[in-house]
C-alpha cells in the first residue's frame, strides 16, 4: 500500500509512524539487512555522516543508533530478525504530496582501447580542471592527456556516465575499473525527458531501452541530444575485481540492497522499506548511494548488480514509490 500526503516537501517535512502491519517483510531481508547494518555499526563514518548531515536528528540521534548497534551486536536469535526490527526500530513516512518513483541502475561494461584506432574514437576523460565546461566545450577542446581510454560507442559512455561507474573491457578478455571522478559542476538534464518534449518517444514508452534504441537509429542528431545535458562525468581507473562499485557513503555496494536517495532530505545508512505495487521490490534496503536526479523523499535508485540481466532489469524498473524509514526505538530508560 502507497500512503502519500498532502504536505509540501522540504527539510520541514514531518516523518509520521504507521503501524507495523502495514509492510510485509520477508525474513531474509530480514536477516541481510540485519547483517549489513551491523557492518554500518563498526564504522564512525556512519554516525559522523548522520550527525553532520542537516536533519539530524530527525533520522535518530546518535545516542539511540549505538543503543540498537548494541542490541544487535548482543543479540544471537538469527532466525528472529523480523521479530529484532518490530522491537527495535519505528516505521515513519514523509508527509508529503509529491509521487514517488523508483527506479534501478547497474554497472555496465564497455568496450576501450588505450590508443585510438578503427572506431575508438570516443574519449573516457580523467579529471581536470580547465576542462570544468559544458559538455559540447570538453568535447572540443580537451587534450590527448585527458583521455584515460577510447571507446567505440558513445552511446555506452554516455550511460556510463549517467550509472556513475563501471567495467571497462580490453581486447574482450582484460577488465579495468572505471571510476567516478567528479563533474564539471553542470546540473543533470535528463534526454529522456528531452525526446517526450520533442515528440521522439511517448511518455509511456520511455526506458533505457528505447533511449538506446532511438540514439542508435538517429546518429545525425545523437550529439545534438547528449550535449542538452551539460552535466559531463570525469573517471579514474583501478585494478578490476569481483567486489561492486562503492557508492557515495563510502562503502561497497550491494545488489538489491544498496539504494540511492535525496542525500539533501535524506541520510546515509538509513534502513529503509520499499513499499511498491510490485511485491518483488517490496524489501528492505539501506541508502548507500545518490545521484543528481534523485530528488525529494519517495525518489529511489536501486542498485540491481553487473551484467546484462542487471540492465535489463534496471532499465525496465519504473514503479511508483513510498519510502518507509526505519528509525530507532529506545525504551525511555535505556
């Protein structure tokens, strides 16, 4: 069940309870939250972020996050972890009007070449300062020096760009990871929302998939449609391994897990219950992650995994959205 309420969004926005009953949770989600959230407590960085970020305390002070750290450092029932989140957390919503929506991402793969050659003629930029222009400026006026590597699509390192990160692909065998590294400081302009206003796509028609499908049957005007987003992503390389991207709290993402929010209205390592009309995305999740277009307190991006099935997945994933904060409740005495 979706709960909206008519209630303008800001930092002022009230968090109300609802009942326990209203949210089903399955018990391993139970138990991988659980687990997760016990990896938060052993880190400051999560408490540091809560009490640095703006709200504080509306998402639980301090003193109550390490009591229920304790309770869950102490507590040996792992078959009860449903049981654990009903005693030891507060189910709160934002009294807001605004729709929520969410949505999935995913680390791609792209084809590169460290020389330009044949069809590597598209450009992975490294982070540098003179080159903090819009987009279509970068394009002309960066140097040989800039490039970390070349790409023979520049439909995949335009949505590189938007996932924030991935895995860059060698001669189909050597893997490199490729890193976000900053922007130029552009806000993001979704083409998405260019082509409806255009009339290329109808609204209800636009995925990934379309957008993709559409850039490639119209090379002439591909360039014109990126450079309306001014916004223009830098990356660094590291070693490839098998562990996920780190998201912008600093830790490891994990699929189905991980989710992005409104890091203005929001905090990291918050648990959070994804209440939606598809029981498959009603689970518990931690905000690990944001992005430039996730805005307002029901916006969610759930990190999905690596590979094709994760894009598949993740770019048909569009469904209405209530967020549900998972707070702490501490009896008055302890």
């Amino acid at each position: 069940m979706l709960f909206f309420f008519s209630y303008f969004e800001s930092l002022k926005a009230k968090l109300i309870s609802i009942p326990f009953n209203k949210v089903n949770i399955d018990e391993n989600s139970a138990r991988t939250l659980l687990k997760n959230l016990n990896f938060l407590c052993l880190s400051e960085n999560f408490f540091l972020n809560l009490k640095k970020h703006k709200t504080y305390p509306k998402f639980g002070s301090i003193k109550n996050w390490k009591n229920i750290c304790n309770k869950l450092k102490k507590s040996s029932k792992k078959n009860e972890a449903t049981k654990f989140i009903q005693k030891n957390f507060l189910f709160k919503i934002a009294q807001t009007s605004n729709k929520g929506l969410l949505t999935g991402y995913y680390e791609p793969e792209i084809m590169i070449s460290k020389t330009k050659r044949d069809d590597y003629i598209f450009p992975i930029l490294k982070k540098n300062k003179t080159l903090f222009k819009e987009r279509k400026v970068i394009l002309r006026e960066y140097s040989d020096n800039d490039v970390l590597y070349w790409t023979n699509s520049n439909i995949d390192l335009f949505f590189l760009q938007i996932q924030g990160s991935g895995i860059g692909v060698i001669n189909k065998n050597k893997k490199v990871k490729l890193i976000y590294n900053g922007n130029n400081g552009y806000k993001y302009t979704s083409i998405g929302k260019i082509l409806i206003k255009r009339k290329y796509l109808k609204r209800n028609e636009v995925s990934l998939f379309t957008i993709k499908n559409w850039l490639k049957k119209n090379p002439k005007l591909r360039e014109e449609i990126f450079n309306l987003n001014k916004r223009y992503i830098f990356f660094k390389t590291q070693k490839y391994t098998s562990k996920f991207p780190k998201g912008a709290m600093g830790i490891n993402l994990v699929p189905n897990l991980s989710l992005a929010i409104d890091k203005s209205l929001v905090p990291f390592g918050i648990p959070i219950y994804l209440s939606t009309e598809k029981e498959i995305y009603n689970k518990l999740v931690i905000s690990h992650d944001t992005g430039s277009a996730i805005k307002g307190y029901n916006r969610g991006d759930l990190f999905i995994g690596r590979g094709k099935k994760a894009e598949i997945l993740a770019g048909n994933l569009k469904i209405d959205l209530q967020l549900i904060f998972l707070l702490p409740y501490n009896k008055p005495n302890e």
